[in-house]
C-alpha cells in the first residue's frame, strides 16, 4: 500500500474525496493520509485551493482507499 498525506498547514482546510463528497475538517497543522494500491496513484486527481483540497479517486468500486487520521486509526473506507 502506498500512503498520501494531506495537511493544513497555514490554517484550517477541508480535504474532500469525490465523487463520494467524504470530507474531512482539519484543523492547523492537522493531517490525513490516504492508503491505496499504488497503481491507483497516476490516476488520482488532486486539486488545491484556499482552505480546501478536493481529491478525486479512480476506479470506484474497484479498490479501498483507506483515511487514517494523524494517528493512524483508520476514519474511513471509500469504495
């Protein structure tokens, strides 16, 4: 499994997996990680802007995508 992680670092953001709408709030320097296959990864589509991430998953159906919190407990499986 291959791990991404999606931070706030300048404040608070809302990090979004579409097309589900899953969306987590973080607080500053509060973070997510994301474990998928890595095969899944170039197909990823990861947008960025002021407070918020959206990131769009392939394949749904197909695989797990897994978010751990900054502690690692598992928060949510999408698919």
């Amino acid at each position: 499994m291959m791990e991404m992680k999606f931070a706030a670092t300048d404040g608070p953001a809302r990090v979004t997996f579409e097309p589900g709408g899953i969306a987590f709030e973080l607080a500053a320097d509060e973070f997510i990680t994301l474990q998928l296959d890595p095969t899944l990864a170039p197909s990823l589509e990861i947008n960025i802007w002021p407070n918020g991430i959206s990131v769009w998953l392939p394949y749904p159906g197909e695989s797990d995508f897994i978010v751990l919190d900054s502690s690692g407990r598992e928060v949510a499986r999408l698919w």
